[in-house]
C-alpha cells in the first residue's frame, strides 16, 4: 500500500510558508478548511516590539547601577547584589518574546485566522470578529467577549483584509 496525502494537504493551496511552518498549518487545518492567506511577521517589526519591551528592566537595572555607582564603598552598595539578582532577570521576558517571535507565523482562512507562535496556536473564529483595524503593519482583530488579536508586522495587510472579508 503507497503512502497518501494526509486530506488537509490540499486546503494549503499556495502557502508561501518554510516547509515546517506549512506542516504545522496542515496538521491544524480541520477537513474541508482552505487557507485564504499566510505569512510572517516582518523582522522590522518584531524587533520594534522586542525593543518596546526592553525599557522596563533598562530603567530598573541603570537605576541599580546609578545607586552602586553613587555609593561605592558604603553599605548601600551591598544591597546591589539582590537587587541586580532581581533586575537582571528582567530582561529574559523580552528575549523570550523575540525568540518566541521568531517563530511566529499567521494563516487566515475560509473558517477562521490563526496566530502560531513559540507558545501556541491562537484561534480566532471568523463568527467571532466583530471588527477588523489596519494600523500600518498590524492587523486587530477584536472579536465578542475576548481579547483583541493583533497580527503584528504583517507585510501586506490589505491582503489580510481581503481576506478575511472573503467568503
């Protein structure tokens, strides 16, 4: 017996996706759905967000460092090792986030729109957009009862509402 096509093969149509990243759309696909629109976040983007969320552990640690520098030799200066322990720490959440940005990627289709990133697939079903904003790169998607989803960086998001307007 020869190996066939698993069924959701077919609803990826033209995916201009990395191979691993179309296989992961595949395997999320239900029977029947068809893949409207795909694509990933622009580098730009992603690092402009990445760096918006730098300031918060920039602030704290230059405060620590101003203060050890201010009293050098005295005991406040002794109290920097905790506070550096705590500070330092911050800045893996926005390392983690470019990371998991990294591997973000977005599909809309007949049914619904998809973020896949690091930490999950999140799923926005099409009954449940109640409005679609633009706002230069990034597509919000704010649906009844939940949080908005935004697709951040998208490089052609007039596409994205074509889109999601189809069908």
């Amino acid at each position: 017996m020869g190996a066939t096509q698993p069924y959701r093969a077919s609803g990826l149509g033209a995916c201009r996706l990395p191979p691993g990243f179309a296989a992961e759309l595949g395997a999320e696909l239900e029977p029947g759905e068809r893949v409207l629109w795909t694509g990933r976040p622009r580098k730009w983007s992603l690092l402009r967000k990445g760096l918006s969320e730098l300031w918060v552990p920039l602030l704290y640690n230059g405060f620590v460092v101003a203060l050890v520098a201010m009293c050098s030799g005295g005991r406040l200066s002794l109290a920097a090792a905790p506070l550096l322990a705590f500070g330092l720490p911050l800045f893996q959440a926005p390392l983690g986030a470019w990371r998991s940005m990294r591997a973000m990627f977005y599909a809309v289709t007949d049914r619904r729109a998809l973020v896949f990133d690091a930490d999950g697939i999140w799923v926005v079903e099409r009954g449940d957009i109640v409005e679609v904003r633009v706002r230069a790169s990034d597509v919000s998607l704010f649906r009844r009862r939940a949080p908005t989803t935004t697709l951040v960086g998208v490089p052609d998001a007039r596409e994205v509402l074509d889109a999601l307007r189809a069908s």
